[in-house]
C-alpha cells in the first residue's frame, strides 16, 4: 500500500514538476551574436544595434545560397543598453537571447565619451557573460553591421573569429568586458582596446581592418596608436608569443619574426621615489626575407643583423615610451607593479602617479637572441654577383 | 538516551566535515567585498585562528560521550534552563537551515531556473532534505566521500583549465589594507564556515571512534575543508582580479572563463551541480540536526514523525524571512558573526570550562 | 503558493496518519506548533508580504546595542 503511494506521488512528481516553468524553444528567440553601440543625433541618446542569426531547422546536405539572409539587424535609440532591449523585445516577435553574444562594439564617439556607463549593464545582467570582447571601431560601430562578409554567418562572428586568430599571437588584442573592467578598477594602470576601421573599398573580400589601438584613460578613449607605436607597445607589454617586423637599412631589408616575448620592468628608486625604469626585452627572432647584405660574409651577417634589430628595438620602444609619457598614460602596468609589491610607497605617488610616470627615464635593454635562418644557409644570391 | 539508532564510521564523519565546509567555501561571496584581493591570507589566519575551537568541540565530544550538545547543556543547567538555552540553539539551527536554503535557491535562480517561482524550488528542496533526514544519519552521510572526491576534482580541474587567465600578480599587495578588516573578515570566517562546525557535536555520539581519533578526524575533517576553500579563493582572486569583490558569485563568474578552444566552454553547469550538491548535503546536516535538537528537547523517543512538519516551517519562513540578497549579505557581514560566534564558539567553550571546573562528566556507561 | 502549500500538507498525511493512529499527543503538538507558524507564514506569502528578513533583524538589534563593523 505504502509503495504504491510512493509510487503515485512520485509519478505526479515527473508530470507537475518537470521544471519547463520557463521553457523558451528555439523559434520563439533571437540570438545575439553581437551589440553596437553608437552616440545618437539626440542628445543624451545612443543608438544601439544588435545583430543575430536566423534559426532556421537544419536542411542537411550542402548549405544553400540564402546564406547572406541569415543575418538580422535591430536598432533602436534609447537611454541605456536594457532600455534599448526593452525596446526591441516589445516591438520584435522573438525575445532578445544575449548568452550567445560575442561581441560588443564601441563607436569612436562613445569611447571618447564615456565606456563605463555602457559596461554596467553588462556587469549586472545574468545572461551576459563577462567574457564577451570588446572592441573600438573607427566612425560608427554600426556599420560593422553592413559589411559584407563572405566566409561566417554575419559579421560580429567573422570579427570574432578574426580576434581569436590574432589573439593566439599576440594576447592583448583580446580584451572582454571583464579584462577592461578589471583594469579600470586596478590602481596605477589605463586599458587599451584594439580599434578596427572598416574597409569602405569594394576591390577585395575584407571588410575590417585593425589599425591599432585605442587608449583609454579611465573610462575615457584619449588616443589611438597604430603601426610603429602599436608594436613599441607590443613589445613593452610583453607576454607575446609572436610578432613580426620588417627593417630597411642601408645595406638591404630584413623581415623578422619576433617569438617568445618576454619583458621585465625593473624600477629604480631615489628617496623612495621612482626616478628611472629598466625595461628589459627578451626575443628570440628568426629571419624570415633578407635582401640584400651581399657584401657580408655568415659571421658577419649574424653580428650586422644583430646589430640592426637591437637598434630598432630601441628605438621603437623608446619612441613609444615617449609617446605615452606625453599622454600621461602608463598602460603598461608601471604603477600595479609598484602597488602589488610596494603598497607603502604607492601611497604616496598614487594622486600624482600621471605626472610622475611622465617624468620617468627610461632604459630600453634589448636581448635579442637570432636563432632561425629558414632553410637556406647563404645568403640567396641567384644572380652570383659578388 | 540517544535519539539516532546508526551509527557511523569515523571516517564518514570526516568527509562530512570536509563537504560541510566545501559547500560554504565555494560560495566566498561574504569576505570578497570586505578584505578583495587579500581574502586568500584572511583564509588562512581565520583557520589557524578557528584551530584551538577544533581541539576544544574534541574534548568536548571526548568528555561527554554519548551526549549531543543539547544533553550536555540539560544535565549542566538543569531540565528547565538547560532547556532555555537549548531552545535558543534550536532558532539558530532554524536559522542558518533556512539562510542556506535561501543561498541554494539563490544560485539555482539566477543561475538556471531565473522564472521558477521560489516556493517550487524550496519545495523541492525541503522535500529532497526530508527525505535524506528521514533515512537516518548513516543514509545522510554515507555518499559524503563521493561527494568531497567530486568537489575537489571539479575544483582543481577548474584551476588546470583556468591556467592561462591565471594573474599570480593579482594576489598581491599584501597587508594594505586597515586592521578592521582583517578582524572583520576573520570573525566571518570564523562564524560563518568554520564556526557552523559546531553542528557537528549534535551528530558525535553516533560516531564509532576512540578518543584520539575524535581529534584526529575533526581535525582533518577541518584542515582539508579549509584547504579546499582557500584553493578556490585563490583562483577566483588570481582569476577576476579587482571584480572579485563585485560579484555576488565569484566562482561561477570565474567558471564562465573557462574557454579551451571551442570544445570546453560554458562548463559553469559543473560548478552550479557541484554547488547543488553540496549545499543539499549542508542543508541535510543542519535539517537532521534542527530535527534532533527538537526531539530533544521535547525528550521525544523518536523523531521521524516531526521532520515534514519542521520542513514546512523551514519552507514558509525561507520565504517570508528573506529580503533581498544585498540586505542579507550586509547582515551576514556586519551583525550576525557576534551572535553566531558567541553560540558556535564562545557558549561551547563556557560549557567544557564549567565541566571541567565541577568535574561532570557523562555517566559511566548505563546498563541498556 | 497556496497550492503548493497544500500539495505539501497532503504530503505530511504520511506523518499524520500514524500519529492519529497511535494517539500520540505530543508528537501531534509538536507538529501543530511547527504548522500553525508555517501556515501563518505561508499565507503573509501568498499575500505578497515580505517580512523583513530575520537575519537584518537581529543585525539592527545589534546595531542599536552598538556592536556593528
């Protein structure tokens, strides 16, 4: 008697308590795979736009051709990012589905005006996830949305895709909502984020560009680096698997690959108080295209190419080191280091560290190790000429 | 008298002490926003200062054999104010069930049922609970070591795949901060995870082990639970940095980063059934004990027959008792630790003094 | 939520039914003295009344004594 009881209830268990309270299928949701978010023409109001994939049940054999359908864009002008989805979940059919979301893109403008505001949501929403990146586009966000991307389903998956790729190479192009938070809440450190322009030239298949990166002061986009200041970055920063530059001297041109970069900051204290910062980088190079440099012998190439990268070393690195102490700006972590091992001391530098990284002198120490040739011993020489 | 007829091993009551302190160290959310970056250090002074309570619920086990808390404080006080006082531990053990019922539906909600309503889940809950108290202490404890394997492999293999987010240097300053908080977040640990321990001297007399290893067990028991919560705090500072102190659950923010390739991600399910697991383990200690301190109280032979109906209070009062999470949390932080502590801690510790002063012991081994 | 009250009440027959049979009085008074507080609750509930979280009780009461961080 009492088993079948036991039984009966647990039956009625399986049938009440199945826990589809909430259930959401699959076509009644629009998955976001990335958010932009622009400054508005009104003010005080942000255009923000998503983008999502169609779902659509599965066919099976090859995909067909109305693969450029499967991108969907919303927009709406609103105050904030959770009124902007309020918005859009009232006025489209699906409900917004954000777990999936890869990406969020900053307009220029945004950036120059203020990051933090748009982050907090973000923060807060439990179907966010803080891994999300994040990333700056030269103009407005939204038009990253128009592009047209041939090989991935839309186009925040292709950037996606596109940062991963990168990243694998050099880490700090990757920066998710959590990582420049992270930094924005760190003492004695500014963030940067890896800004993109989009292509407007219709000659070729790539529709975004990386140009460098933007530099943020708090929550504020004061800068933008590129080329020669964004690898002086690079190599300040440190922690870089792989890298590569091309030099051009006198004798001919010499492309590298910079492996393995590791940078150590050694702070050098008078009267406790920072006067001179020895910043030593560590790379193993290989070379990659040489031409040129026939009148050296393979002793002699060796010490010439040596020679030739520490020099570039320096000068890049300097350059960009000058570059920041002008901007007022230590992206590069100068002070975190001061305060993790120092806190007594951070004490006192903390409410004028901007001034006092900019009037820090600096040691570039290069130890550049070149261990790769590729698979040629001489140098190429075709024509013989001595 | 004793209530419960099983008794277990001293093992068995080893892991349950260990998974008991797993299920609050995995939640670490009431320090991070007290003592941020440096809670690792607090982990370890709050243990080595939560050591000399271990060795003193040992003598106490060891000198009342075959006596629960509640026994020990009628035949010190007298049936009448022994009974008071008893009746006093009986709402702190009301309590805290009810607080970690409150945390358990917390993190099922907003983790992955956000629009179930909350009575299903304490149901749910409750009736699981019920159902394990029912059993008997043996049934209760004896998959405690299954689940402590589980847990510490699910932790450490979160810090293996967790390795390249890694930041030593997010570990450091150290001693930066004012006193105060070091005290303050001490006095938590020490009520809140450590301290709770004192459930366990309700659970004693049914444990089969001598009196070496009464001391040995607890403290194992404590130091490897300890362990594993000072792992996880760890991660989670080294992990998330400067928002370790933001998050209402660090861990389960810190396993949402796990990302190996596209093949291992979105594995923060493993830490939520984890967490499940051992909250309802934690739960199903406090709830047998509450069910004993009644029984007790009330000299009841057996105590079967009240477990539904002290579920149904615990179900409506974790409803109707708990405001929002910050409130709980600002609570938690700033006035519970000084009653908890003086019932966990303090009140024991007066009990083993007048015991030793007076000389009363349990008496030798009645004739059954 | 009164319905869920009730599904578990139904459930606590299994308690009951051996109480009754047996005439154990004070079990049954035990029992009462949880349900009738838990029945008071469950209702304050299914009106929507939220009663301030015990725990901030005891917090403010502390705090009036003056021992707070």
């Amino acid at each position: 008697m009492k088993k079948i009881f036991i039984l009966v209830f647990l039956l009625l268990c399986s049938l009440f308590l199945v826990g589809c309270w909430d259930a959401r299928e699959i076509n009644t949701l629009f998955i976001v795979t990335g958010i932009a978010i622009d400054k508005s023409e009104q003010e005080g109001f942000f255009d923000v736009s998503v983008i999502g994939i169609k779902t659509s049940p599965s066919r099976g054999g090859s995909q067909s051709s109305d693969d450029k359908d499967k991108k969907i864009v919303l927009k709406t002008t609103t105050r904030s990012i959770r009124d902007a989805f309020f918005h859009l979940n009232l006025n489209y059919d699906r409900t917004l589905y954000l777990q999936h979301n890869q990406i969020v893109i900053f307009g220029e403008d945004v950036a120059k005006d203020d990051l933090h505001r748009h982050l907090e949501f973000f923060v807060r929403s439990e179907n966010s996830r803080m891994e999300t990146l994040m990333l700056i586009v030269e103009g407005r966000a939204d038009e990253v949305f128009k592009m047209d991307v041939k090989q991935e389903q839309n186009s925040t998956i292709y950037l996606f895709t596109h940062i991963q790729t990168i990243s694998r190479r050099v880490k700090h192009y990757k920066i998710s909502v959590l990582n420049f938070i992270a930094n924005l809440l760190t003492e004695g450190f500014h963030s940067v984020i890896p800004i993109f322009a989009v292509n407007k030239n219709d000659d070729d298949d790539m529709p975004i560009n990386m140009t460098g990166f933007a530099v943020f002061r708090n929550n504020k986009m004061i800068a933008k680096i590129t080329d020669l200041e964004a690898l002086g970055f690079v190599l300040l920063k440190g922690d870089v698997k792989n890298t590569n530059r091309t030099i051009i001297s006198y004798d001919g041109m010499v492309s590298f690959d910079f492996d393995d970069i590791k940078t150590k900051k050694e702070i050098i204290y008078k009267d406790n108080y920072p006067i001179k910062i020895k910043i030593t980088i560590e790379i193993t190079a290989s070379v990659e295209e040489l031409l040129g440099f026939e009148k050296y012998s393979i002793q002699d190439l060796n010490r010439e190419l040596h020679n030739i990268v520490q020099q570039e070393i320096i000068n890049v690195a300097t350059q960009t080191f000058k570059y920041f102490q002008e901007l007022k700006v230590d992206v590069f972590g100068i002070g975190l280091s001061i305060y993790q091992h120092h806190p007594k001391k951070w004490n006192n530098l903390r409410n004028d560290w901007d001034n006092i990284f900019a009037s820090l002198e600096v040691e570039i120490n290069p130890k550049v190790v070149i261990k790769d040739y590729g698979q040629i011993v001489s140098i190429y020489n075709p024509g013989g000429v001595k | 008298m004793t209530i419960a007829e099983t008794k277990i091993s001293g093992r068995q009551f080893m892991y349950s002490i260990i998974c008991f302190i797993q299920a609050s160290a995995i939640l670490n959310a009431f320090i991070s926003n007290i003592t941020y970056q440096e809670s690792w250090l607090v982990v370890i002074f709050a243990f080595i200062i939560f050591i000399p309570s271990v060795f003193m619920y040992g003598a106490l086990i060891n000198r009342f054999k075959d006596k629960n808390l509640i026994q020990i404080i009628i035949q010190i006080f007298g049936p009448v104010l022994g009974r008071i006082i008893s009746v006093i531990y009986l709402i702190f053990f009301l309590s805290i069930t009810m607080f970690n019922i409150t945390d358990l539906t917390d993190i099922t909600k907003t983790s992955m049922l956000p629009t179930t309503p909350y009575i299903i889940l304490v149901m749910m809950c409750i009736l699981i609970t019920a159902w394990a108290v029912r059993s008997g202490l043996r049934v209760l404890t004896i998959y405690s070591k299954m689940y402590v394997f589980l847990a510490s492999f699910i932790i450490i293999l979160s810090i293996i795949f967790l390795f390249n987010v890694i930041e030593i240097g997010n570990l450091f300053p150290i001693f930066s901060l004012p006193l105060k908080k070091y005290v303050q977040g001490i006095h938590i640990l020490n009520a809140i995870p450590f301290g709770e321990l004192v459930v366990f001297l309700l659970i004693a007399p049914n444990v089969q082990m001598n009196k070496k290893q009464t001391y040995k067990y607890f403290f194992l028991g404590a130091s490897i639970g300890a362990f594993s919560f000072f792992l996880t705090v760890l991660r989670d500072i080294s992990v998330l940095g400067e928002t370790f102190g933001m998050f209402v659950f660090p861990s389960l923010v810190a396993f949402r980063l796990i990302r190996i390739t596209e093949a291992i991600t979105r594995i923060e399910i493993l830490f939520i059934v984890i967490l499940i697991i051992l909250l309802i383990f934690k739960i199903s200690i406090l709830y047998y004990v509450t069910v004993i301190t009644v029984s007790q109280i009330f000299n009841l032979k057996k105590y079967k027959n009240i477990v539904l109906s002290v579920g149904f209070f615990l179900m409506t009062a974790a409803i109707v008792l708990s405001a929002n999470s910050i409130q709980h949390t600002l609570a938690a932080q700033n006035g519970a630790p000084f009653i908890w502590v003086t019932l966990q801690i303090i009140f024991p510790f007066i009990l083993l003094l007048i015991s030793l002063i007076f000389n009363i012991k349990s008496p030798k081994e009645e004739s059954k | 939520m009164i319905v869920i009250g009730v599904i578990y009440l139904l459930i606590m027959i299994m308690d009951f039914y051996p109480i009754i049979k047996h005439k154990k009085v004070k079990h049954l008074i035990i029992n009462l003295m949880f349900i009738i507080p838990g029945l008071i609750f469950l209702f304050l509930a299914a009106k929507g009344i939220i009663v301030k979280s015990w725990i901030t009780i005891i917090w403010e009461f502390l705090k009036s004594l003056g021992i707070s961080y």
